[in-house]
C-alpha cells in the first residue's frame, strides 16, 4: 500500500546559507502576491486566466521588474503559482459547497518564512542538496528517508524562531495491515489526564502554556517597554518566538507520543474516540484556556491519519453519549455526575473505578464487533448501554 508521508527535520545551516533561505522565502512571498494581484485584477476585468498563462506573461517581465529572481531556484517560483491557482481552486469550491469561503490572502513582510522546491533534491544520511543552494547539514542523522527506499516528491523549508526547518514529502510504501487482530481500544480525552486508554494507559497533561505562562507574560511586558522597530525590540521578539516554539513543541510531543501509542505501538483492530463539542467547551470562562492548551482537534486528526497507515478503523461516538455516567460492569447510567468527581462509583453493581477510566472502557464496548472490549477480569465483561 503506497501513501504520502512527509518527514521533517532541523536544518543546521551556514550564515551563507541562512541569507539564501531569506532571499528564497521572499522570492516565494513577491512571486505569490504577484500572482494573487494579478488575478484579481484580471477577474475585475472580466478576464480569465490560469497557472500556465501567468507563468508565461510573469517570464516575460521579470528580467525587467525583477531580474533578482534570476538568483532563486525557478522550482520555487513554479510552485507559487500552483499555490495560488490551488488557493483559488478550494476558494471556489467552498463557495459552491455553501462553506466559509476563505478567500486567498497576501502574504506580508516579515511573516511565516516558507517555500517548498522540486526537482533535483537529494538526501544523504547527515544532509540534503537543494537546487543552487547545495548541500545543507542536517541536524539529526538518519531521520529522512533513502531515495532508494522512497520516492521523493519535494520538500519544504521553513523558519520558526530563528531555526530552520525541512520537510521531505514522499511516497513511500507501507506493509499491509495484519489481519485477525480483534484489540478494540477506547481513548477518553481530559484536561487533568490528557488521554486514558481502555487497556489502563495514561498519559498526562503536560500543561506546555500554563507552565510557561509567567515567562511568557514577563517576555510580553518587556517587549511592550521596548520602542518598536529598535535593536532591543527584535531581541525581546526573538525570544517571545523562541517561547511560544517551546509551548507548540511540548504540545507537539505529547499528542504524537499518544497517537504513535495507539496506532504504530498497539495495532488494534478498532479506535473509538469521543466527539468532543470543543467550540462549546470553549465558552466557559474557567476551562477555556485550559482546553485551549491540550490541543484535542489535532489529536484526533493525527490518530485518524496514523491509523489509515496501518489499516485501522477509527469510530467517533456519539457527541452526546454519556460514557462518564455510564458504568462499565453493569450499564446502569448515573443521572449526574460532578466533575469534582475523580473516582465512579456504581450504586447498583458497587463497581469503584477512575471515571476516565470508565469512560474509555465504555467508549471500546461501542464497537460492535468487541467481545469484551479488554476488560479486565475484575470488572467483568459486557457493553455498556447507550
């Protein structure tokens, strides 16, 4: 089974090499906005045009009005005009589909630094070539896949707080899923316990903002001190950035670890996950930031991804399935339930357990196909009602 796979890894670039992964990202950002402006003004006219006919008239003026351009991969700048012609294309079918349109915007100076390159690409154990640049060290070794084991498509560089970063996209082969594994898992979702497996699993919350917190609203205040566009000023932005980077990495961690535990590691036949109304938890006041910190909807889209790798079905419960009120032994259904409460106790059967616990045991007897959803003895075995 072939599949699309991207690999990203940390760059350790020369300063040389530093300055040519600017011009190229600006390169990209002045090539886009001249494609998205020159679209705009041609729809204005009631003019039509597409990739292939920019790209000719854009050829045809830049030795004139941008004869720097000469100096960046032309990859580059093929690529962009993809960009906006796909930009446009989802523009449209949005539109049609009665969905929030979102129509393309132009990049901005000093944003996110990206271009993505084609072409004559090769990767080594500790390093990549990139079309006239050459090759650029690679900070960790043997991460990024052989070409001799995958097809390389293209890869992306970007920037985040001052470090450099390449993605390789590939198309690589995957091992067919095996086949008679009847392992059903059930993953329950919390704040104080980030994901609790049916099978006892756990993994904390690391809480990435609020541990930072403080450091961060101290970084703030000193970058509000500062006088805009001064030598102190880019400083405190670089280290604002540097945080925020920390945040999104220890997040980034903690729902692979979680998502690469339940597919790659287990292997079950079945996921049930919960579907979590995360626009309505937001609203409260108390937990909105909190929620924010843990990151569920990414979470669930990399278990579902993952888990097309290896041929497993995930299922999303019912949003309004009470899994925390249910109990996992008998299947009475507990008319409320206080958050307060850590530990579910049954009145009918006495059953005593962590309430999350409880939730993703009754989460995996959703499956229809469970024969005891891996219930352990002392619990018995059986579905919890709906």
């Amino acid at each position: 089974m072939q599949t699309l796979r991207a690999y990203k890894t940390e760059l350790d670039p020369t300063n040389k090499q530093r300055s040519a992964f600017v011009q190229c990202a600006g390169a990209a950002r002045f090539v886009f906005n001249w494609a998205l402006a020159d679209r705009q003004f041609r729809y204005g006219d009631g003019l039509k045009t597409n990739m292939y006919e920019q790209k000719r008239r854009f050829n045809e003026i830049k030795r004139v009005d941008a004869p720097w351009l000469y100096s960046v991969p032309y990859a580059l700048q093929e690529q962009e005009f993809r960009n906006v012609d796909q930009a446009f294309k989802n523009f449209f079918r949005r539109v049609k589909a009665g969905q929030k349109p979102g129509y393309p915007k132009f990049k901005r100076h000093g944003g996110h630094k990206k271009f993505t390159l084609r072409g004559s690409i090769h990767i080594e154990d500790n390093r990549v070539k990139l079309p006239r640049i050459g090759w650029v060290r690679l900070r960790e070794r043997s991460y990024l896949p052989s070409e001799t084991t995958v097809k390389l498509l293209s890869v992306s560089i970007s920037e985040k707080a001052g470090r450099w970063f390449v993605s390789a996209q590939v198309r690589e082969e995957m091992p067919d899923p095996q086949s008679g594994n009847t392992l059903v898992i059930g993953v329950d979702f919390g704040l104080k316990t980030l994901a609790v497996l049916s099978n006892g699993k756990t993994f904390e919350n690391p809480h990435a903002l609020i541990v930072e917190q403080r450091e961060l609203a101290r970084l703030q205040r000193e970058l509000a001190r500062r006088k805009k566009g001064g030598a102190n000023w880019y400083k405190t932005k670089a280290k604002v950035a540097r945080c925020y980077a920390r945040i999104a990495n220890v997040r980034r961690h903690v729902l692979h670890d979680i998502s690469h535990y339940c597919t790659a590691t287990l292997k079950p036949k079945t996921i049930v996950l919960e579907d979590l109304n995360v626009s309505g938890m937001m609203k409260n006041r108390h937990l909105s930031k909190a929620i924010s910190d843990v990151g569920f909807a990414e979470l669930r889209r990399e278990i579902e991804y993952k888990a097309a790798w290896h041929g497993i079905e995930v299922i999303i419960a019912d949003m309004w399935y009470a899994s925390s009120k249910t109990c996992s032994r008998c299947g009475h259904k507990r008319e409320t339930l206080k958050l307060s409460e850590r530990t579910f106790v049954c009145p009918v059967c006495g059953l005593e357990i962590d309430r999350d616990r409880n939730a993703a045991l009754n989460l995996a007897a959703l499956d229809e196909g469970a024969n005891g959803p891996g219930l352990s003895a002392e619990l018995g075995c059986g579905k919890a009602l709906l």
